[in-house]
C-alpha cells in the first residue's frame, strides 16, 4: 500500500475519501471507511511506531493493525 499525504483534510464528510486515515502528531489516528450506506465513517485510535512497524489500537479491538512500514518520508508513506 502507498499513501501520499493530502493538501487540506476537512471536517466535511462530503470531501473524505471513502477509504483513508489520518496520522496525528499526537499519536491520534483516524481510519475513514464507507458505511453500507455509502456514506463516510471515521474511526479514532491511537498509533505507536516501534521500528519498522506501525501498530493502531482502537476502542473496538477488531479495528487493530499493525504495518510493516517500506518507506517513510515527507511525500510517501509505503507499508505492507
């Protein structure tokens, strides 16, 4: 997976993407996903990265992952 950092994220539900998430300096991530409905919901946890790997934990332990990070810079998040 390669995600490349947006300009402008919203509060508005309308200008999300259907799938995403969102890395917070303070350790917040926000997972945005697509209800059945179609519209957009988002989900917030927190993120640790422990060497090359980034683990999310959220109230809701079925929403946990953790991601073997390839590539980190300013422009290219790439993981597996």
């Amino acid at each position: 997976m390669i995600y490349t950092p947006k300009e402008v994220l919203s509060d508005n539900a309308h200008e999300i993407e259907q799938d995403g998430f969102e890395l917070k300096p303070d350790g917040e991530f926000v997972k945005y996903e697509s209800s059945h409905a179609g519209s957009p919901v988002h989900y917030s946890g927190k993120y640790e990265i422990k060497g090359d790997t980034l683990y999310t934990r959220f109230k809701n332990q079925y929403l946990d992952s953790a991601y073997r990070l390839v590539k980190l810079d300013d422009n290219v998040l790439k993981m597996r």
